[in-house]
C-alpha cells in the first residue's frame, strides 16, 4: 500500500507538472499571437497626381475621367527587435491569397529596385518606402485609395496594411487596442514618476 500510495502521489505531481508547463505554454502562445504577432504594424497612406483637390475643392467621383496616378506609401513599425523580416515587394491585390488573388493593380518588387536589405528589414527603426505606381482615370479614385495594400517578405508571406477602407478588425484590432492602452499607461505613470521628482527634489 505505501509503494501504491507513493506512486500515485508521484504520478500526480508529475501530472500537476505536465498541466502546469502546457498551461504557461498556451498562455505564452496566446500572448505572443495576440499582442506581439507579427512583431511589427504595417500601414499605409495614397498619394495621387492629376487632381488638385485643394483647388477643385473635392475628390473626385465617378463622372470624372481626367487621367490620374496613384501609389501607395507605405510604413512599417516594429514591435519586437526579434523579429527579422526582410521585406520583398509591395502589392495592391483583392487578396493575399497565391493561388487566388484576385484583381492585381499593381506590385513593386523592392529588392529589383534596389532597395539594400537592411533598408527593409524588420526589428529595428521605421521602415518607408513606396508602393507601385497605378495609372487610370479620375472616376476610379474611391476605388483604388480603398483598395487593399500587402508587403510580402521575402518568406512569402503577405501582411495586409492597415490604410483607407481597410481598417483592423478582429484580433488584430484587439491587439491594436491593447497595445495603445498599455502605450498610455506607461505614458501616464511616466508622468506620475515626472511630477513626483520634480515635487520631492
């Protein structure tokens, strides 16, 4: 009875072990997809020629047809130094899907324009570079500034960015949330640490 009992209360804490590191292990996991995944933010922003809006005193809409050029600028912020993602190429596409991409405006392959490898590599500073040009006339403007923008890395893998009429959602705006949250609680208690020298000193 006392080697059974003996075994049954290794075998439990053994047990409690196991339990205990997968729980640390999927919370970990959770973490890091919900938070820091992929370790960087990916945005962008239309610039445009052929309409002076500030002139006209409007965008443009449908029944205009001067002829226009758009390109897509884009920004990547890194969240996580360890992450290393050499960016490959920018692309406006439906989708990011390889097989079935859908419409394709346009795609600036970044490492054929000479852009150097440390100058699109994630971890570090902001990265910014532009997208490809896309020609075509004033009455697709609302069209095309909507339009989904990707990077691929040089892995293969797509990352939408967040721009006009492509906004977070999901995860990726729960992690967007949080982060900003715990941006303006270290701001706040920055601030706190701040006055609190200032008025004991």
């Amino acid at each position: 009875m006392a080697l059974r009992s003996f075994l049954l209360e290794t075998l439990a804490i053994f047990l409690g072990d196991v339990l205990a590191v997968g729980f640390i292990a999927l919370a970990s996991s959770w973490y890091w997809r919900v938070v820091k995944y992929p370790g960087f933010r990916v945005g962008a922003s239309w610039s445009f020629t052929g309409w002076d809006h500030k002139r006209m005193g409007r965008f443009p809409t449908a029944s205009d047809s001067v002829p226009m050029t758009f390109t897509p600028n884009v920004s990547v912020t890194s969240y996580d130094v360890g992450v290393k993602k050499v960016i490959h190429s920018v692309w406006v596409r439906e989708r990011a899907d390889v097989y079935d991409p859908g419409t394709i405006l346009g795609h600036r392959d970044l490492q054929q324009t000479g852009i150097p490898p440390e100058e699109r590599t994630t971890g570090g500073d902001l990265l910014k570079f532009h997208g490809p040009t896309i020609a075509c006339p004033a009455s697709k403007f609302h069209e095309v500034v909507n339009y989904p923008v990707f990077i691929e890395t040089s892995d293969g893998t797509f990352y939408k960015a967040e721009s006009v009429g492509n906004q977070p959602t999901g995860i990726i705006r729960l992690r967007y949330r949080y982060r900003n949250a715990r941006h303006k609680i270290k701001q706040q208690l920055f601030s706190l640490r701040g006055y609190i020298r200032r008025r004991f000193d």
